[in-house]
C-alpha cells in the first residue's frame, strides 16, 4: 500500500478541485434556465394612443420589461431617447 508522500496529494487535490469548480459551473448554468426572461410588450397595449403618438414624437410599438423596468423607445423631431418607467403609464 501506498503512503499519501510526494505528488500524490497535490495531484489529488489538483483534480479533485477542478471536478468540484466543473461541477459548480454546471450547476450555475443550468440553475439560469428556471428564471424568467424579460418580457416584450406592445406600446399600443400599454399607453393611451395620444402618448404612442404625437406631433412630435412617435413610440416604438417594442417595449421591453426587464422585471423592474419598462423601455420605451421614442423617435421624435429632436432625435431618438430611450424612456424608462416602473409602470407603463406616467404617475
């Protein structure tokens, strides 16, 4: 029988690192799959028509909801802005 002296240790210690980190890697990426990704909405469906458009503006039919926010995109005469709002209609 072979005493643990030398090498041994180190390699063991090595590999059995580098198994427990894949593993924890593994574990990490598969655990991202059960959440919920953001959602995409229409303008239209959130927003009275007069707010989608205006003289002055028009807001991209996308809208995103990261969960927290939602992003409008508005296009108007004085250049392009990204509008962002807890809720979908101002206060």
């Amino acid at each position: 029988m072979k005493s643990f002296t030398g090498k041994m240790p180190v390699n063991f210690l090595v590999c059995f690192f580098s198994i427990l980190s894949f593993m924890g890697a593994t574990a990490a990426m598969t655990a991202d799959n059960g959440y919920e990704q953001p959602g995409e909405y229409k303008a239209s469906a959130l927003l009275k028509p007069e707010m989608v458009q205006g003289k002055y503006h028009k807001v991209d039919q996308r809208v995103l909801h990261d969960g927290f926010l939602y992003h409008f995109m508005v296009q108007s005469s004085f250049g392009p802005f990204e509008v962002t709002s807890p809720r979908p209609w101002p206060c």
